[in-house]
C-alpha cells in the first residue's frame, strides 16, 4: 500500500473524490490518487474548504501573486534601468523558494502543498503552456524572415562571428575541463552543443522586447543588433530541427528520419496552404479596416493545431506557432489586428504562469551545495559572454563602427530573456540536464541581462554625434546658399500647408539659393518588432515606386512642378511614437539640415484623434534633441490636396516680432519667402510703449547702440538686413506696433487674421527679454507650452483662424 505521506496525496477536502481501495483474489492494493472534483471552493465562511485545494481560485492567486510581484519589482528596479524580463524571472525565483517540495510532503496543510500541490501542478502548466503558445506566435508575426536576405555584409560577419566565436570557445573549454563539469547533463555527452549554443545564441524577439522598453529600437545600434540577431536565430532554427532529430533518433535512425519529414511537411504547410491564406486576408483588409474576427478565429485555431502537430512528431510544443507566425504577414492590417487581440492576454495573463513554473523548478538550496562544480559553470558562462562581445567588437571595428559602439554592441548581443528560459525548461523537462545545472543557467540569463543592460542604457546616447554640430540655422546662411529642410508629416491631412510652406521657401528667381527637401513621412511602428529608417531614392537617383506610399507623390509631383529650383528624397521612418524623434533628429544630423518642420495638428473636439495627440507628443523631444532650427508647423486638418500652381497661386504671411533668437530665426526664415513674387510679407514688431518712446529720444540725439543690449543690436540688424534686400519689394510692409501690457498685447495677437487674410503666421516659440511681461502673465495658462506662449494662443482651440502657424525655435 502506498505511503499516505507520498507528495502526490495532498490534503483534500472530507467531500472530494478520495480514490478507492480496491482488493482483488490475490489481495493486492491499488492506491487511486485523490483528486478534488469541486473545481471552486464553497466559500472563505467555510473553515474546512480552503481556497488553495481547488483549481480555480488556487490558479487565479498564482496568476495574480506572480504578476504583482514582477510589477512591483519593476517599479523598484527601474532606476537601476533593469527590463521587465529581469522582474518576471526573479519574481519566479522568489515565489518558487517559498515552495520547497520537503515542506509539501512533511505538512500537507503547509502552503507549499497547498499553493502547488503535484495535482495542482496540471492547470497552472497547461496555462503557462497557452501563453507561450500564443505568445511565442506573435513574436514570429513580428519578425519579417525576408529581411534576412536584405541584411547587409556588415549584420551578416557581427551576426555569424558573434555566434561562431563564443559557441568555439564554449565548446573547446567544456571538453577541457568535462571531468569537472559531468553532472551538468543527465545523458549522452552529444547533448552538450545544444546547450552550448543555447547559450551563445542572441534571439530576436528577446532582443526586441528590450530594445523596444530602452527607446532604442530604431538607433543605428539598435538596427543593427536586431539584424544581426536575425541570422542568428537562423541557425537557432537548424539547431531546433537537430536536436528534434537527435533526440528522436535514440529510439532509431528511422524515427529521427520520420521527426525531420514530419518536420519537412509542417514547413510546406506553412508557405503552401498557411500563407496564401493569410496573406488573401491582409489583401482584402482595407487598410484602415479591421479584420474580420472569423479570420482571427480560422489563424488561432490552426495555431492551436500546429502546437499539437508539433509535439506529436517528436518536436516542442513551441515549434509549429512560432513556424505559422513567420509566415504571417508583419504590420498592418492583419499582423497588427493580431498583436492587439492576442498578445495583451497571452502576455500579461498567461505568460506570468511560466515564470511561476521556472521558479518552482529552479533549486536554490542545491546549487549552494554545488560550490566546486558552480564555480565551473561559472567560468563557462563568463567565456561565453566573453566570447559573444569578442566576436562582436572585432568584425564590427573592422565595418568602420567606432570601438566604444562596438563595445556596447556586444552587451547588446548578450542580453537573455524568454526564449533562453524555454530552452533550458525543454532541456530539464527532458531531463537532459538536472535541477542545479537548470539554476544556473536561470542565474546566468538574469545575470548577464541584469549586468549589460544598465551599461547600456547608461553608456550609449543614440544622437550624440561625436563630432561638433556648428550653428545650423536659416538665419546663419548665407543668402544664396542652398536651403535644406527636414519636412516631417504623418498623413495627408499635414500634406496642403507643407506644400505652402515649400512654395513660399522656394522663390523661383533665385536658383542659386534652390531648396533641397528630405520628406519624411512618420509610420506608427504595429504589429511588427523592427523599426526602419527607408530611403526611397537610390544614390542614382532612382525612385522605387513600390517602396513608397501615395503620401510621397504629393511631394514627387510638387518636385517636379518646381523643375529644378526644389530637390525632394523621400524617407519613410517607421518607429513607436515615443522614439519618433530619434529618426527626426538623426536625419537633420546625417543631412546638415539647417530647420526641421514638424506638424501640429490644431486641437479640434469634432476631429482630434490618438494619432494627432501622439504627433503632438513627438514636438516637445524633437524641440529639445534636434541639431538644428526647428519650425512646429500648426494646422488644420484638410480633406483635400491642392498642388500650389504656378501664375494663379498666391500667400500672404505674417511675422510676429518680439526680438529675440527664436524672432530672429523666424524673420530669417520669412526673408527667404519674400523673395518669392506671389509672397506678400507683412512684419509687425511690437515693442513696449515705454521703450518706444525712449528709443525716439535717443534716435534725435544720442547713441542708441551705447544702451542698447546685445538682443536689441542683434535684432535691429537682422531688420535692416531685411530692409536692404527688399528696398525695391512692394510687397514688404513692415510696422511697429507700442503695447502697455499684457492685456493689450493679447487683444492685438486675437485680431491677427482677422480682415487681412493671412495664409500663414510665423513667430518664435520665445520672445525676448523686452517681452519678459507675456511670460509671466501667460505661462501658466498654456495648454501646450512647447510652442510657446504666442504660439499656444495662435493653436488653442479658443482661437478661431483660418491660416496655419509656423512657431520657430533656433538651434543654439
């Protein structure tokens, strides 16, 4: 008869299935494990029937204790910049070490029975299971396997050295001293290079989930640590198929033969039957439509079927949802419509479980016990990282990458996450390794990400150039010399008044100071995890159609209108919105651009969306970060394109002068529009009455520029030089407005546009010292103070004016 202390007889309840003793002839026992068939409890009023010996709310507190714990270490740990994996592993680890497996069978009213008890097992890892399922699913949605053919020499020699390297150097050493280290695996010693690999081997999803929660996704380092994972993980993928093979072929050659044709026809179901499907669907989604919810049912299904498939050939469960969402199209409609459904519940609700089971399985106590044979491992994991940023640094100095990005690169190639952790579950659950080589390898992943992640973070500032910027602004040039403008939009709406504003920049009479324009439209980055900076036009010349949305035609045509007097590249950046400006800011660095145009949907009730308060979002970073002058570009929302046309087209702007850097730099860029013949400028300089006067006095009998200060110098220049050059232009009116105070400034600035039909106003985001009195009194009343407090008046919605606003700040 079975011991009634055994660890699989917890203490049920006096009315649950207790199993049965059954005696036959020959008097022999059968012992039935009992198991509980109330699935709830009856209640916290019932003393006897507690709430952990039954499945349901015995899963919902594990869901929930796991899932508080990561968060709140999350929170503690994030000025030490440690990432949400590091949390979820070590909350694991922390809940497991509560539950040791002696207390469960010494006290089966102890928590360690009760929280986890062998039968309790069974939910809470078929529920971890489903949420790597689907979690494992969408992180090969996000992954575009074709841009592995469009990865560069460069990723390819960082990719296979930072692989070859270690995985060389882990290998040699692990034979050397295999006597030391025998007891890390439970089997055949041929086992030894799948770990060995495991542990060399940079995943992209683990890599893009971190990049993603540093903001460093679409960084020149962060691109190139993502594509150079990407061949990595192709051999991820072989070693995935062999080790299938070799762990089927100790039943017999023919089985390990019949695991790879299996494997074989899962691949050709995939590309044959899967992807045309999959991709019919995202071909008749429209493209701001949504999916159809009998599409997701159909690809969750067969998700769920392909899981099954691959367990039952002989492979993991993992391995036929992550082969079905590599050939799912990435972004929108259909990649993104499925990262939005699936991936909230698989990964917040599901997912946790799995960290729960790593730590139940992870054995502390033991690996303290283990000190020789730890300190052995140890060594192997330190050349392994050692190896990874050597076989990084060396290939990457020799692609002209500066030694100190190199370095960082190769922390980058050491970070650890999830699909490290699904492998060693694998191995354990095998049992091709033992408790305390699976904890040190849980220790190793949290070690090295835990280590590299917060150099990272803390050494690597994506838009410090290196190199001195200069004074890159309109107002610095000379003034026939070639304008360059990073003109950014989101979608069409933004479209009508950047051609207006291009128009105006781009005087035909004077083709000596042509304009060249770097359009770059600005792509939310969804349903996929690589964010790309895409040129469109080749250093020929050469335009690839197919790469290009309809939104660059706008400015293809306007290029062409112009017939040489205006140079257009088209770019596309899709990134996240909190990273936006880091494509922004790079750009005018790599193409000394002198001002950055950024839009600013106005705020309207009836029609102002997530996506205008997210561009919203991108001006105040892009304001602080940008390497050159930057004009925020307020306007309404248009419905249609109207292409400026040559002889009939006429604008009419206006200048709100204040004195100051940012006025100035926003005359300078109106200076530039006057030239234009179909550009009517009109400047208005308000000054203090008091100052006014007293500058009339001087004017008679003084010298004015003994007390004048150097703001007031700097900007009686820059009108004077505006005078000068359109001394023969009718359409130049300049006047001097006197103000008292705050009150009648503000009055002023409400009757702008009024009757004289300005199509554009143009300011500074700050006003000079003189005007020191619209601060103080209008500040703290912004609703958007990155424009400025003449700007945020210009754009609130209380301000009702037909014409778009340029607010211009210059680079300093």
């Amino acid at each position: 008869m079975a011991d009634s202390n055994n660890k699989s007889s917890p203490l049920l309840p006096a009315d649950s299935f207790m199993g049965a003793l059954v005696g036959n002839e020959d008097q022999h026992m059968i012992c039935v494990t009992p198991y509980s068939v109330k699935m709830s409890c009856s209640g916290i009023w019932d003393a006897e029937d507690s709430i952990l010996l039954h499945n349901i709310p015995r899963s919902l507190i594990q869901i929930f204790l796991i899932a508080a714990i990561s968060r709140l270490l999350h929170f503690l740990l994030r000025p030490l910049k440690q990432p949400r994996i590091v949390c979820d592993i070590a909350s694991g680890i922390i809940v497991g070490s509560f539950v040791t497996e002696e207390e469960a069978v010494a006290d089966k009213s102890s928590f360690s029975a009760m929280f986890i008890p062998e039968v309790g097992k069974t939910p809470m890892v078929v529920l971890a299971a489903v949420g790597l399922i689907f979690n494992l699913f969408i992180a090969g949605v996000k992954m575009d396997p074709s841009a592995i053919w469009k990865s560069g020499r460069r990723s390819v020699a960082i990719g296979t050295a930072s692989l070859a390297v270690p995985l060389a150097a882990v290998v040699a050493a692990s034979y050397l001293i295999y006597n030391n280290i025998e007891q890390v695996l439970e089997r055949r010693r041929r086992f030894f290079i799948f770990m060995a690999a495991s542990l060399c081997t940079t995943s992209f999803p683990v890599l893009a989930d971190i990049l993603a929660e540093l903001r460093l996704l679409n960084t020149e380092l962060g691109r190139l640590a993502l594509s150079s994972a990407m061949i990595q993980d192709v051999v991820g993928w072989i070693f995935m198929v062999m080790f299938t093979a070799v762990n089927q072929s100790q039943n017999g050659m023919v089985k390990g033969l019949l695991a790879m044709l299996c494997f074989a026809g899962m691949g050709a179901f995939a590309l044959l039957v899967f992807r045309p499907y999959v991709e019919w669907v995202a071909r008749t989604t429209p493209v701001d439509g949504r999916v159809s919810e009998l599409h997701v049912f159909v690809i969750m299904l067969t998700v769920v079927a392909s899981s099954l498939a691959s367990d039952a050939i002989g492979g993991t469960f993992i391995d036929g949802p992550i082969i079905l969402g590599l050939v799912v199209p990435d972004g929108p409609p259909l990649g993104a419509a499925l990262v939005e459904r699936v991936e909230p519940v698989a990964s917040e609700v599901m997912l946790p479980l799995f960290f729960l089971v790593e730590g139940v399985f992870a054995d502390v106590r033991g690996v303290a016990a283990q000190g020789k044979m730890w300190l052995w491992m140890l060594v192997i994991m330190l050349i392994a990282c050692v190896g990874k940023i050597a076989g990084t640094v060396v290939p990457a100095v020799f692609c002209d990458v500066p030694l100190q990005k190199a370095v960082l690169l190769g922390l980058i190639m050491n970070f650890r996450g999830l699909v490290e952790m699904i492998v060693f579950f694998t191995f354990i659950n095998g049992k091709l390794i033992n408790g305390e080589t699976y904890t040190m390898l849980v220790f190793s992943v949290v070690g090295a990400t835990a280590l590299c992640v917060p150099l990272v973070a803390h050494f690597y500032k994506p838009l410090s150039s290196g190199r001195p910027v200069g004074r890159r602004t309109v107002q610095h040039l000379k003034p026939h010399v070639e304008l360059r403008m990073l003109a950014c939009f989101s979608d069409e709406r933004s479209v009508p008044p950047l051609l207006h504003l291009l128009e105006c920049s781009s005087p035909p009479d004077y083709p000596s100071a042509a304009l060249c324009v770097y359009a770059l439209h600005l792509v939310e980055l969804q349903g996929r995890a690589v964010s790309s900076l895409v040129a469109h036009r080749n250093k020929k010349g050469f335009i690839n159609p197919a790469q290009m949305d309809r939104v660059h035609n706008n400015f293809i045509t306007f290029e062409q209108v112009k017939k040489g007097a205006t140079a257009v590249q088209p770019f596309t950046s899709i990134a996240p919105y909190k990273t936006m400006h880091q494509d922004v800011c790079s750009l005018a660095l790599e193409k000394s651009v002198a001002l950055v145009v950024v839009p600013f949907p106005r705020k309207d009730a009836a029609t102002d969306g997530d996506a205008d308060r997210a561009m919203r979002g991108i001006v105040p970073l892009v304001l602080s970060q940008a390497p050159c002058s930057v004009g925020v570009l307020i306007h309404h929302n248009a419905t249609r394109i109207v292409m400026p046309a040559p002889g009939q087209w006429q604008h009419h702007v206006c200048v709100l002068f204040w004195g100051g850097p940012d006025d100035r730099e926003a005359l300078s860029v109106a200076a530039r529009m006057a030239r234009h013949p179909a550009v009517r400028l009109t400047v208005m300089r308000f000054v203090l009455a008091a100052t006014a006067s007293a500058g009339a006095g001087r004017n008679s009998g003084g010298s004015p520029r003994a007390t004048m200060d150097k703001d007031r110098v700097w900007d009686e220049e820059v009108l004077g030089e505006l005078r000068v050059e359109n001394g023969d232009n009718k359409r130049l009116a300049i006047s001097e407005v006197a103000v008292r105070d705050v009150e009648q400034t503000v009055a002023l600035i409400r009757t702008v546009g009024g009757d004289d039909g300005y199509d554009l106003v143009v300011t500074g985001r700050r006003q000079g010292s003189a005007m020191s009195l619209l601060d103080e009194g209008l500040s703290e009343w912004s609703e958007s103070p990155e424009l400025g407090v003449v700007g945020d008046m210009l754009a609130s919605s209380d301000f009702q004016c037909p014409f778009s606003v340029l607010v211009v700040q210059q680079h300093s």
